[in-house]
C-alpha cells in the first residue's frame, strides 16, 4: 500500500513538474491575462530547461515576444490545436521559437497509461519462447500489437497494394 502511494505522488509531482515547466504553452488563456514579466520569465524559465551544453531549442525572449504578438487566439485552445492554426495558415516561420515549443510540447505524454499499456502489450509479445528474437523484430510485432485496432481498420489486401505502390521495383519497359 506505502508503495503504491509513493508511485502515484511520484506520478502527480512529475505531471506538477511538466506543468510548470510548459504552462506557459499549455494553457494559453493564462498567458492573455498574465503580465508582461511574467511571461518573460515562464519563457525563460522554459529555454533553461530546453538547453542542454549551453545550447537552446528557443529563444525564450523571443518567444515571449512571439506570443505577445500573436493574433487574438480562440479561448480555451489547446497547444495542438494552436500548432495546426500555424500551419494551416502557414505562419510557423513567423514564429518559430512558439512553434519548436508546441511541437515539444505536443510530444509530452499526457498520462503515462499509453507507456504502461505498451509495456504490457510488449511482456504479452516477448513471451519465453520468443526471448531470442532480434529488437527490429520485437519492435514490429509490439507496434503491430499496440496498434492492432488501426491495423482491423483497414483490410490488409488495401495495406499491401498501399505498400506495394509506394515500393515499386518493377521497370516499366516501352
């Protein structure tokens, strides 16, 4: 019981962490209302921790500046659906400091069930009998079993004239 506590307070410290971390990209409707210098120094704040040997994704100056400048933004927007609106509109080079970020930002899991789910999904695949395959291999079947329900989507005859237009070797002769 003690450990299974300690697990999940470690679980929300580290969501507390990323939170704070990347707020300032995260929940848009707080920065439209925080100061000036507050933004700053959550950007700041953010290229620190972005930076590793002195060298930095962002610029956090400029991405407060980049933020500050964006055009009015719908409330309650989501960092994903802020990235899309950049790239429909294609304006990521007018603000490529908050796009590096949201694209980091859009990578961070957001609870750690799908890590949990794909490890269990991999202890199923690596069974005894299976433990001398090779990691390329391991790696297809654990995918293949993950995404098993995208896989039933689509019939596998659509899969394999997909794969096979796209790895064409054939010479076409005149």
């Amino acid at each position: 019981m003690l450990w299974s506590t300690l697990h999940l307070t470690e679980r929300f410290d580290t969501m507390q962490n990323v939170k704070d971390n990347f707020g300032v990209l995260l929940n848009f409707n707080n920065v439209t209302t925080m100061s000036r210098d507050t933004l700053k120094n959550q950007c700041a704040d953010l290229e620190k921790m972005l930076s590793k040997t002195g060298e930095s994704d962002i610029c956090g100056a400029e991405m407060a500046e980049e933020i500050l400048n964006l055009p009015s933004v719908p409330p309650k927007i989501t960092a994903m659906q802020l990235l899309e609106i950049l790239h429909e509109k294609q304006i990521q080079e007018l603000y490529p400091n908050l796009s590096i970020g949201l694209r980091i930002a859009g990578t961070l899991p957001v609870t750690v069930a799908s890590a949990e789910r794909s490890f269990s999904k991999l202890k199923l695949v690596k069974t005894y009998l299976r433990s001398t395959m090779g990691q390329e291999r391991l790696s297809g079947l654990a995918l293949i079993s993950i995404n098993r329900e995208l896989s039933q989507q689509r019939s596998y005859e659509a899969i394999i004239d997909d794969f096979a237009s796209k790895k064409s070797r054939r010479v076409h002769l005149k």
